[in-house]
C-alpha cells in the first residue's frame, strides 16, 4: 500500500493545473493548426461560447449534484463528467437552432483531454474530502489517502487513460490521420465515457440499478452520442 499526502487545497491546485495545462495545449495546437480556429469562428457567435459555457457549469453541477446529494457526502458538488454532457447539449441546440450541422468540437478534443489528466492528480492528493476515491482494494499499488484504508487510486487510473488518449491524439494529429483531423472531439468523448464507465464500478457511489450509479447511465449516452455522431459526420450532411 501506497500511503499519499493529501490536502483539500490540492483538488484547487489541481483545477489551476488543468486550465493552465489545457490553455498550453491549445496554444500549441493554434499555432500548429491555425487555420482551425479560423473555420470554428467562420461559422460560430459569441453565443455559441456563451451556451458552451452555461451548458457546461449546468450540466457540470446538476449531474454532480444530483450523485453526492444521494450519497454520504450529501451536499452539492460538479463533475466534468456532467460539464461534458452539458456542455455537448447546450452546443448541439444551438447548432441545431443556427443550421450548422458539421462538427464544432476538434478544437477541443487535446485540450479537454490534456486538462482532463491534470485535473485528475489534483483529486487524488485532495484524498477523501474530494468524495472521489476509489473502494477497498489490496492490489500492491493501493493508496492510503489519511485513514489507513487501501484503495483503487481511481482518478490516477483515469488520468492515465486520458492522458494517453492526448498523446495518441496529438501524435495522430501530427500525422494527418483521418479521425484526428475530423473526428477527434467524437473520439474523445468516447473514449472518456468508456474508461469513465470502467472506474465508476470502482467507486463507493450509491447505485441507481444493480451495480451501475449515475454516472454510468450518462456515459453510456455520451458513447451513444459520439458514435451516432460519428457516423452521421462520415455519411455527410443531407
């Protein structure tokens, strides 16, 4: 067993990190890809940020809520799984309201996907306070966040999976290929929910059916909402 300082000021640190790493990726990303900020803001408003926005903190604090609220931490809290998911409605209805029916999201695929890793450190050294630890566990690599319990170090599992998402999507960006050039947001939503949906059965959340809590009903809409998505994109518009 691993035993990790832990501190509730690190889940901050660690939100600090995530926007500041995601920022860098993005930045790097502009300055490689330039002209894709330019076809985004050929068929985009300031509202299309402005929903993304509020999508994204409604979603983000409705689904967060709506899980620690039935669980022993009863009290409010958010989620980027729910931000993703509200973030991804709030957009699709305003491109559904504009007649835009391409992709939006590419853009984002590297930076949510390099933010999303970093984010995740920041929850594991917050330790129990950030309610998003994993179950008992006596794997070798256990971590003991304060109360001598080893534990699934869930969020370093997940930060892990995105963090080589990012890589492979950045280096087949590089490449040229094909569904990182077109579908790599489709990819990344994908692949968050599926690792996501994983690692939920390894956390202490109260069930909705049998074994599966909230957050594993909303990714498996966001794995329905990628490949329908994808599939649409590749037949074209019409």
């Amino acid at each position: 067993m691993i035993h990790l300082p832990t501190a509730p000021w690190a889940h901050y640190a660690g939100d600090l990190a995530a926007w500041s790493s995601a920022a860098l990726a993005a930045r790097w990303q502009h300055r490689r890809w330039p002209a894709e900020a330019g076809r985004l803001a050929a068929i985009s408003t300031p509202s299309y940020f402005v929903s993304l926005a509020l999508g994204a903190l409604a979603g983000a604090w409705l689904f967060g809520s709506a899980n620690s609220l039935r669980s022993i931490a009863a009290a409010p809290s958010h989620s980027i799984a729910g931000a993703l998911a509200g973030g991804i409605v709030a957009v699709e209805l305003w491109k559904w309201r504009h007649g835009i029916r391409v992709s939006t999201g590419g853009g984002f695929a590297l930076p949510l996907g390099v933010g999303i890793a970093v984010g995740r450190m920041g929850c594991l050294f917050s330790g129990l306070a950030d309610y998003t630890y994993g179950t008992p566990t006596s794997l070798p690599w256990a971590v003991d966040l304060g109360d001598g319990v080893g534990r699934h170090p869930v969020a370093l599992y997940e930060a892990l999976a995105m963090g080589l998402f990012a890589l492979v999507c950045a280096r087949a960006r590089v490449a040229g290929q094909g569904w990182a050039l077109h579908h790599a947001f489709h990819a990344l939503v994908i692949v968050y929910a599926a690792q996501r949906f994983v690692w939920e059965l390894l956390k202490p959340y109260p069930p909705l059916v049998g074994p599966f809590n909230l957050f594993h009903f909303l990714m498996l809409g966001l794995i329905v909402y990628g490949i329908t998505w994808w599939r649409r994109a590749d037949r074209g518009p019409g």
